[in-house]
C-alpha cells in the first residue's frame, strides 16, 4: 500500500508499505529519518516517540497505515534549519545527552510538556517523562535540561 503523510512539515509518499508496518519503520526505513529510535517494540521505553497531529505516540505502536493523509513531527522536525529547538539545545547543554538512544523520546515528551505547562514543576517534569527510560543518566541532568529548556 502507499501512505501518504506529512512529516516535518513536508508532505512524503512511502511505497510498497506493508499493512502491519509501524510508523517508526516507515520513518526511519522508508522515509530516512533516523531520529526517533526502535528500542522495545512494545511502547514501553518511550524512544520512539512522535507528534502525530500534535499528540506525542508511540510510533512503534501506530500502524503505518493509520498515519494517511495525517501530519507527523518527528525529533528533527523540532529544529529550525541548523539552530536547534530550545528543548534540544538545553539537552546538549545540561549534558542531557550519553549514549544518545532514549534521547529523541524524552526532546519531544519535553517539548510537549513546555508547550502545555511553560513553567512546571519537577512533579510536572517526572510525570511527563514516565513513558520514557533511560539507562545511563540517572535522570537529575534530564530534568535539569528540562527545567533550563523551561527557562528559554
């Protein structure tokens, strides 16, 4: 089958589309968008997560069949051309940022919070976050990007 939806602004075509497809396949396999990452498969990790028409999913949980005609924003559709959206810069500098892997998920999640609650509190930020894990951070540098990202 063909899906037809728009990413990042611009409107994509991917071919010969399997009807149990996930939409995380189709981003990064067939649309070349690397950003959002495949960790669990089963929507428990959070690495994964996308705008589909302004609410943050799951892509690995969302068959690609149901995203026709519809608007996705992924990680990199975030930033500006080359200047990044404050949530991601704040993230390279509360170094936010180790292995790289959880990262996409917990920029769109903090962007959707900030873009919900401009200022919220570490119980707002934990809560937003749940969905999203992380193994090497330990967390305090995450809400620290967080709550600077808040500030901008």
């Amino acid at each position: 089958m063909r899906v037809n939806v728009t990413v990042n602004g611009e409107d994509k075509q991917a071919d010969d589309v399997w009807e149990g497809e996930s939409l995380l396949y189709v981003l990064r396999e067939r649309l070349g968008l690397p950003g959002s990452k495949n960790a669990c498969e089963q929507g428990e990790c959070g690495s994964c997560t996308v705008y589909l028409d302004d609410l943050p999913v799951c892509s690995c949980l969302v068959a690609a069949g149901q995203v026709e005609g519809r608007e996705v924003r992924t990680v990199e559709g975030l930033a500006e051309g080359d200047r990044l959206d404050p949530v991601q810069q704040s993230f390279v500098d509360a170094g936010a940022v180790q292995c790289g892997f959880c990262t996409p998920g917990l920029v769109v999640a903090a962007h959707d919070l900030l873009n919900r609650v401009p200022d919220p509190s570490d119980e707002e930020i934990r809560e937003a976050l749940a969905g999203n894990l992380c193994r090497c951070t330990g967390y305090e540098k995450i809400l620290d990007a967080v709550r600077m990202a808040g500030t901008r």
